[in-house]
C-alpha cells in the first residue's frame, strides 16, 4: 500500500484554489503588477496591525498548549516591525490614524476566539500567514521596497531577520503539520479554518479596494 498523502500536503493541495483567489484579488494584484499607490501599500501595513496583534496576542494564550507551542516562536514575531513600519510611513502618531476595515474586525475576532479556545484553528491561523509570508510575502516586500525607494524602513514586516533560510523553515513546519496528533475529523476542522483564513484575506483585498474608491472619489 502507498504511503498515504502527507497532512501537509493535503492542506496546501485543498487550499490551493483560495489562495490563487487571495493572490489574484485586484487590491492585491494591482499594488504587485504596479499600480497600486504608496498609500494603498501603506493601508495594508495598518490592517496587518490590527491582524498581527490578534494572531500575537493569541499566541502568548496558546504557549504552553502541547500540540500550538510546537508553531510558535519569537522568531517569525512581526508586531514590533509593524509597528517600526507604521511610524515611518505613517509618522508617530501612527496608533491615532489606523482603523480596522469590516473585514479586519471579523478576522481578528476569529483569530481571538480560536487562540482562547482551539489550537488546531489557531494552527490554522498561524499557518495561512506566516507560511504566506515566508513565502509571496518575501516577493512582495522585495517588489514594494523597489517600487516606493524603502531601504529596510517600511518593509520591515516582510524581512525575517532570524530566519535566514526561509525554505529549510517552511520545510520544518511542515513536518510538525504532519506530526500533529489531529484525527482526520480534526484535519478536515483545521482545513476548513484555513480555507476562512484565506477568504478573510481575499475579503480583507475587496475592502481595501472599495477603501480606495471611497479615498479617490
Ligand atoms: C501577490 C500575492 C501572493 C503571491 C505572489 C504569493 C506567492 C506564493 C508562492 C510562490 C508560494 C509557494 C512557495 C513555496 O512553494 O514554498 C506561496 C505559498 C503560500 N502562500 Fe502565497 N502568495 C500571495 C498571497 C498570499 C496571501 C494573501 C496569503 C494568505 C494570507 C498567502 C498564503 C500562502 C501560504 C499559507 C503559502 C504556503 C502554502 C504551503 O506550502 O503550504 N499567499 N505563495
């Protein structure tokens, strides 16, 4: 009998089709092909805020849970570069400027509620961005820091300084995806929180969209 498909693998298989809708929203795709303006790159910066204090503070909840605290590590931590980011570009008075979008709200809330309640749907979380991106996402920085003149000022969510190897990273993450001790009933719970992770975030790209048409009208 062949070895049965690895969980890993089975996850980035199911969610492949809503991660193309993600990649592919026009907010998204316009700021990577160039036309997205400094400012719609800078609105982005200020909802991941809003999203990495969530999936932050649910991480401090979820440390010393068995199956969660395997995932979680200060190395791929990314508030404090937000936050680096946001005084450059927005000035010091960054905390009194930003809102979070509808979208945002209903995200974060999500992301409070599983970090109180389940590790498999805060995994679920981890997983859909931080392996995004310690992926596209080192692409986009790479592409955004081009585009707007920024040195490391700016782009410091996307720069992962303790992680010098981004694919060896990945590559162990998901040997502990795999390890996890998720019968297949949980596998397909933690799936289908994955799949709502990825509509956020096409969501998330759809208000930000509408965002700007609001800002240019
Ligand atoms: C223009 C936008 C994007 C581009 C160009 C992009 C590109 C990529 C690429 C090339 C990979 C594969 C890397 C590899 O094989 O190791 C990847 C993986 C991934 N991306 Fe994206 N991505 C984008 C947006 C997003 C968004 C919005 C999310 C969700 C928040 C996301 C989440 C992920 C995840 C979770 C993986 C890892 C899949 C796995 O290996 O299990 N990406 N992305």
């Amino acid at each position: 009998m062949s070895d049965p498909t690895p969980f890993s693998a089975a996850l980035r298989e199911r969610s492949s089709r809503a991660h193309s809708s993600s990649e592919s929203a026009g907010f998204m795709s316009d700021l990577v092909e160039g036309q997205g303006t400094r400012e719609d790159y800078v609105a982005l910066v200020a909802q991941h805020w809003f999203i990495y204090d969530a999936l932050e503070r649910a991480a401090s909840e979820m440390k010393d849970d068995p199956v969660a605290r395997v995932f979680i590590t200060d190395k791929l931590t990314r508030l404090p570069a937000l936050e680096a980011d946001l005084a450059y570009l927005v000035g010091p008075d960054w905390r009194d400027r930003i809102e979070p979008l509808p979208t945002t709200r209903r995200y974060v809330e999500r992301i409070a509620e599983v970090g109180r309640t389940w590790p498999g749907g805060f995994v679920a979380h981890h997983y859909t961005r931080y392996l995004g991106d310690l992926s596209g996402g080192l692409f986009i920085g790479r592409l955004m820091a081009r585009r707007f003149g920024f040195d490391t000022n700016g782009i410091g969510f996307y720069l992962f300084d303790d992680i010098a190897d981004p694919k060896a990273f990945k590559d162990v993450y998901r040997e502990q995806l795999d390890a996890a001790p998720w019968d297949a009933a949980e596998q397909e719970r933690v799936i289908d929180e994955v799949l709502l992770a990825y509509r956020f975030n096409t969501e998330l790209f759809e208000d930000l969209a509408a965002a700007k048409r609001v800002r240019v009208a």
